[in-house]
C-alpha cells in the first residue's frame, strides 16, 4: 500500500473533529478513499461490519428480476415489501416504516422525537447517526459513558440521564463496542424508562440482531408494536448482506411509524432494494441461522486469537470485535492498511486503546491474523 | 386564478391525508401509490396495462445499464462507499460533463431528496418557500409538514411560470422554486427569460435561494431553452437539480443531483442522508452518464410520440400546453377525475390531480409510440362518453 501517512493524517484530522466521527462505514473518508487500494488489489474490508458474502443467489436473482421495473418509481412495491416484512413479524403495514438503510430510521427517529428542548440521549459510543442527524438540526445530545472494563451500557446512567430527553437511542448490541444486554435487562430499563419518563422514546436499534448468541438476548418488537413510545430499527445490511442496496425498517406502535411516515417516507429506496428485500424477508430462517453461525465460528477464532496474545476483546454479540490493542488505534490502522487490511475507524474515547474489527470470513480472518501479528509485534510508537 | 390559499392547502390537505403520503414527499410520481397501489399488481400481472401517469421512461435506463448493475452483484454486501467504484465516480462524471469542480455538485436519492433538503436548507419561520403554482409539490409539501410559510405564485395565460409575478413575491423568501419545463405544465423558458429572473431575484432578493428543477432537462427542444447550469455554477445563492429518473430511465433506482455555487452546494450538501445511493446504482449512473447518444435518442422517441399524441387530441378538439416534457398536460373541458377513472377501467393510468386545474386539465405521460397508439383508442372512447363529464365535447 503506497497510501502516505501524510494523506492519513489529514483525513484523520479532519474526522477527528468531534467525539462522533461520522456514521456506519465512515472509514471511506479515513482512509481518504478506498479506490486508489482497490487498485492495488483488494484489500481485505473489515472496517465496516459487513457480510462477507452478500445476500446469496437467491436474492441477486430477485435484483435481475426487477430490472423491467427499473424505470418506474417503485411506491407500489414499496408498499407491498412493508407488508411482506411485516407479516415476516406476524404484524400489519402498519407497524412498518421502510427506508435507505436503517440510516434512514435512525435519522427520522431523530427528526420527530427530538427537539430544541428535547435532547437526544445515548451511550458514548454508540453508533453516530442519531448524534450526527441531532448536531445537523442544532438539538441537544447528552451522551453517557460505558461501564469500565466490560463496555457494556450503564442502564442506571443512562436512566439517569434520560429523564426529560426527547429520544433515547439505545443499540443493542451496542456498536462499535460489540456488547450486548439480555432481554430482561432491556425490559426493565424500558419500562423504568416509560415510568420515570413518559414523554421519552426509545429507539432500540437491532442492526446486529441475527449475530447475538448471548443467553436471553431478544427482540424488543413485541414491546415496541404495544407502545409508541418504543420503536425498534433492523437492517438487511448486516447479516442479510444487502449493504450495497441500502434496505432497513422500522418496527413499532402504528402512531409511532404514522408519525415517522408523515416526516419522511421510503421514496428513497431503490427497486433494487426492494426486489431483494421482498426475497430476503421471506427467505427460509435457515438462511440466517447459517450465516449466524459462519460469523459466530470466525468471530470465535479471531476473538481467541486476540485473547490468546493478551489483547483482550469485549463480549461480541455482533460480527465485529472491539479489541483493546494497546495502542492508538490510528497506529494499528495505518500499520495493517499497510498490509493490505482495513480495519475500523477512532471511537472516542476509546481511540487510544481499542480498534474495532470486522468479521469476515474465516480464510479472511486467518489471514488477518497474520498481518495483526506483524504489526502487533512491532512496539507502539506511542507506548505510554 | 381565483384560487384561493385555503382551499389550497385543503387539498394538499387531502392529499396528504393519503395513507402513504410519506412517500410523496420526497419522490415523484405519486400515482403509482395512488392509481396503482390497487390496480398493479393485477393489472400488471396480464402486461396490458399502459403507465402514463407519472413521467417515467417506458423504456426503463438501457441493456448497458442494466449489465453495469449485474457487474457490482459481487459487491452488494459492501457499503456504497467500500465499492471499487464509489458515489466520487459520479460526481466525476458530473463534474466533466458540466464543466463544474466536483465541489459544486452535490448527489441524492432522487432529486427529491434535493428539493426536501432546500427547503429544510433555506426556509425558515420568516423566509417562505415561493413557488409557482402549479409545480412540482414536493417543497410545498415539505414546507406545510414544517410548519413553514409558502407563497403560491399563480401561471401565466399560457401555464407558464410567471416571471414577473415570482420575482416579486420573492422578495424576503428563503428559497424560491423554479421548475423549467415545470411540471405539470409542461411549459418551459428560454435561457434569456431565466437569466433574466435570476437576475432581478439577485438583486430585489440577494439572500434569497434560487432552485431551478431541470428534472424534463433532456426532453426539450425548444431551441430557445439552455440549461441554467453554467449560470448557477458561477452565481451565488443559485443551484440546478437534475435527475436520473426521467430522460435516463432510472425512477426506480432514485438518484439524482444538484449544480451550484460551491456555498449553496455545501449548505444543502449538509442535509443529505449519507450513502443513499445503493452500490449498483452507483454503476447505473455512472454508465448512464457515458452514453450521450442514447439520451439524443430517447429525447427523439420521446418528441415524436409527444408529437403524435398531442395531434391526435388536437384532432379531437382538445389542446394541450406546450410542452417540452415527457408528458403533457390537456384541457379536456371536463374534470381530470372522472376521466382519469374511465381511463383506468380501460387499463390506462393518467396524471393525478393538478389544482387549481383539476376541473380542466389531465396531465399524461408518453408512454412507447405502440401503448400510445393504444392510449389514444381509449381516450376516444372515454371522451366520447358524455356521461363522465358535466360538459359537451367536441369531437
């Protein structure tokens, strides 16, 4: 990789501006753009939790299929991929909302339940996009540490801290940190939550749900189609492997989608998008369950490979590790794009020590480990 | 005009009411929730319905589209902006037919996304949204969802944007928009007629945003027209918004752009939802962009069948408006909804609903010459029918 370091440290500064870098997969702009590695050969990705392997045959037939519809605005399909994915859950349209992404849902949550006096509440880190979309409109964020050590959310914290706030995102399992919490602490907090606060929402982003093996990890769409005040984000970019089509819902209460639908509809989501999510969202659950599993055996691997040289990972529950490296995470990045693999972006205020990394195959992975081995061999110029 | 802003915003109101209202927002081409949300799929399923409600291409963006998209099926699992080729090879694109920097072009999911994030952009309590009325809704739409104030600025005798009139209300505005051709209407002005409105905005308005929608942009051939790009690329508070969703054929694949003054990029740059362009539309765009020559013949298919189905209203005693689009907009002497109900039942979708000419006007798409040829036999017999409409007409 001939990228300078020159290049890297100004794109870094420029990201670094704040302690909410940017969104899902900012790493294109750290890394100054990934077209000039392409072109040195691929590059190994594990800088943005996808799925290795796409969304499967199946679904790029369904892609192909839509091609005579390319030319048409696709506002019926859309309707009829909100009612596929909603009977997928046993529900109506109603408690659907689709969009580009769950990019989309994240912000329009934001947009409608936030306010000037009304601030957003979240756990530092988290994913950025509700801050970035809440910094964007000038309302207020009030942000909450982790718990040391563990990384997990600080519920008391955040309870603590969600009183009178206009929208509490809670990402769950949390990323970039990979951490999980189980359904009974997830309820409880809610409903603590609801009673202490009862003109909060809460947004319960799922994007890494198919991943979780955590013992009494689950889904709060049963809560959230009983109250509107609970609205749960999922994603066909992650497991699904449909990052590139730009496909995610929305699950809860018909007046809290009605409310979301009346901000902002799907009138952004390709047929493309659409084709494969009415494939998707139908597919056999065997499907899922299979990719579960590949990413659950290649995170075990790299997980013990880390652990077994005294780098220490949290608790992954996605198909990513967040690994304390002992070292900037911005000297590991530099150091193993260097080698060909891309690993993830600064998460403040865990850049100086941890480095997010995504799952990929378990040939990719053993690969990876090879390259993390060389550059953690090398002593950290930044040592303290 | 006699129309009032009351009974305006009723129905806008109405339409809003809509189930999927969302939608509209920040796309075009609301019929096909409205009109074809029911009759599609079945309708659909025997291939004999004729779309022509909502401006589409029939022909959809091209086999060398189509293949490029095939192409990045082995990097759909990645993130738009992990692809070999990344959203910065359209800006590039862009950037070298327009003769821009990249930095004054600005990309989104459809150029709704675009027309969404103006306002949001410029618009504010104390700056309205001007519009010509008539237009494409989707910033009055956004506005009224605001709570923001919007001056309707009624067309000329001929359904054209009233110049006059919309620099005088744009005095004080936050944004004014300027849809050339405007749609629904069809109608266009020629380049010296919109330097000349951009001008005297600049200076009864100078902090006042200038958009000028170029969605028909590549289905028009008055010789007169000449795209405000260069004009924008060069002055302050002015940008242009393109899409792919018409002359290019790409409605389903939602993307679309904007050229202007690199402030006025930046600001409505700020808004826009991060990598809404999917990976594959991506290479849509960018192979669509490299084949000028099939744009020059859509335009040509497009005239002659606009051509051909504005004579053979013509020939029925109903006159349309000029039109430099890929639709036109028809004085049938009679309500648009009953005759866009009679033409459904004969498996054509017409043009929704257009106040204050709802009880004059249909507006209709160019579908192929052939589904047009086929159009036309219903528009016969349904205009024919003098039960649909209070009226007499002509034949």
């Amino acid at each position: 990789m001939s990228l300078s370091r020159r290049q890297f440290v100004q794109t870094l500064s420029a990201g670094a501006a704040g302690a909410w870098i940017g969104a899902r997969g900012r790493e294109a702009s750290i890394f100054g753009g990934l077209e000039g590695l392409h072109a040195q050969g691929d590059p190994l990705i594990l800088a943005s939790n996808e799925n290795p392997l796409g969304p499967g045959q199946a679904v790029l037939n369904a892609v192909r299929g839509s091609f005579s519809e390319a030319g048409r605005y696709p506002f019926a399909t859309a309707a009829d991929v909100t009612r596929a994915i909603a009977e997928s859950h046993k529900l109506k349209p109603q408690n659907v909302l689709i969009g580009s992404g769950s990019t989309q849902i994240l912000r329009t949550s934001t947009h409608v339940f936030t306010s000037k006096t009304r601030p957003l509440v979240a756990c530092i880190p988290a994913y950025e996009e509700c801050a970035d979309y809440a910094r964007l409109m000038g309302h207020p964020i009030s942000t909450v540490a982790l718990t040391p050590g563990s990384l997990t959310m600080d519920l008391d914290a955040l309870l603590g801290a969600s009183k009178g706030g206009g929208l509490v995102f809670y990402c769950n399992p949390n990323n970039p940190v990979a951490t999980g919490v189980d359904a009974k602490g997830t309820r409880d907090f809610i409903t603590a939550l609801l009673k202490a606060s009862p003109d909060t929402t809460i947004l319960v982003d799922e994007a890494y749900f198919e991943y979780a093996t955590m013992p009494g990890y689950e889904t709060m769409i049963p809560l959230a189609v009983d109250n509107p005040r609970v609205v749960v984000a999922r994603t066909f970019s992650k497991a699904y492997g449909m990052a590139g089509l730009r496909l995610g819902y929305a699950v809860g209460h018909p007046d809290a989608i009605k409310k979301m639908g009346d901000w902002d509809g799907n009138g952004t989501v390709s047929v493309l998008a659409l084709a494969a999510g009415m494939v998707a969202a139908t597919q056999d659950p065997s499907i899922i369950a299979a990719e579960s599993r590949r990413n659950t055996e290649a995170r075990s691997f790299t997980a013990k490979w880390f652990s077994d040289r005294g780098y220490t990972p949290t608790d992954s529950q996605t198909n990513f590790l967040f690994v304390d490296i002992k070292r900037p995470c911005r000297e590991f990045r530099e150091a193993c794009a260097k080698h060909g693999v891309m690993v993830g972006r600064d998460f403040p205020p865990y850049e100086k020590s941890h480095c997010r990394i995504s799952i990929s195959t378990l040939a990719d992975m053993q690969r990876a480990v090879q390259v993390f081995e060389k550059v953690l061999a090398q002593p950290s110029a930044a040592a303290a | 005009m006699s129309l009032t802003r009351r009974r305006l915003f009723e129905r806008l109101g109405s339409v809003a009411a809509f189930p999927m209202s969302g939608e509209a927002v920040a796309a075009r081409g609301r019929e096909a929730a409205e009109a074809e949300g029911v009759a599609l799929t079945a309708a659909a399923q025997n291939g004999s319905t004729i779309r022509i409600a909502s401006n589409e291409n029939p022909l959809g963006p091209g086999q060398h589209v189509l293949d490029a998209i095939v192409g990045r099926f082995p990097e759909v699992g990645r993130y738009p902006f992990n692809a070999k080729q990344p959203e910065a090879a359209i800006v590039s694109a862009l950037a070298s037919m327009h003769s821009v920097a990249n930095n004054r072009i600005s990309l989104s999911a459809g150029s709704g996304e675009l027309l969404v994030n103006a306002v949001r952009a410029f618009c504010t309590a104390d700056r309205p949204l001007v519009t010509a009325w008539p237009s494409f809704e989707a910033p009055v739409t956004t506005a009224n969802k605001m709570g923001l104030p919007v001056k309707m600025v009624e067309l000329d005798g001929e359904l054209r944007i009233d110049i006059a009139k919309l620099v005088e209300a744009s005095k004080g505005a936050g944004l004014v928009f300027f849809c050339n051709p405007n749609n629904p209407t069809g109608t266009v002005h020629g380049a010296a007629a919109v330097a000349d409105f951009v001008k005297q905005v600049r200076a009864a308005s100078p902090n006042t945003v200038i958009l000028i929608d170029e969605a028909y942009h590549e289905y028009v051939t008055n010789p007169s027209y000449q795209s405000a790009i260069a004009l924008a690329a060069e002055t302050p508070n002015v940008f242009v918004t393109r899409t792919f969703s018409k002359a290019y054929g790409m409605a389903g694949l939602r993307i679309g752009y904007a050229v202007g003054h690199t402030e006025t990029i930046a600001e409505v740059n700020r808004y826009r939802m991060p990598f809404s362009i999917g990976l594959p539309n991506i290479a849509a765009a960018v192979t669509g962009l490299g084949n000028p020559r099939h744009i020059e013949s859509e335009r040509a298919r497009n005239t002659a069948v606009r051509d051909f189905t504005t004579k053979a209203f013509q020939e029925m005693g109903y006159s349309a408006t000029a039109s430099e689009t890929n639709f036109i907009f028809v004085d049938l002497k009679a309500p648009a909804a009953p005759f866009r109900d009679a033409c459904r039942e004969h498996g054509v979708l017409v043009g929704r609903d257009f106040p204050p000419y709802e009880k004059t006007h249909c507006r209709i798409s160019m579908g192929t010459m052939e589904e047009m040829q086929r159009a036309v036999q219903v528009f016969r017999k349904v205009l024919g029918n003098t039960t649909i409409a209070a009226g007499q007409h002509g034949r």
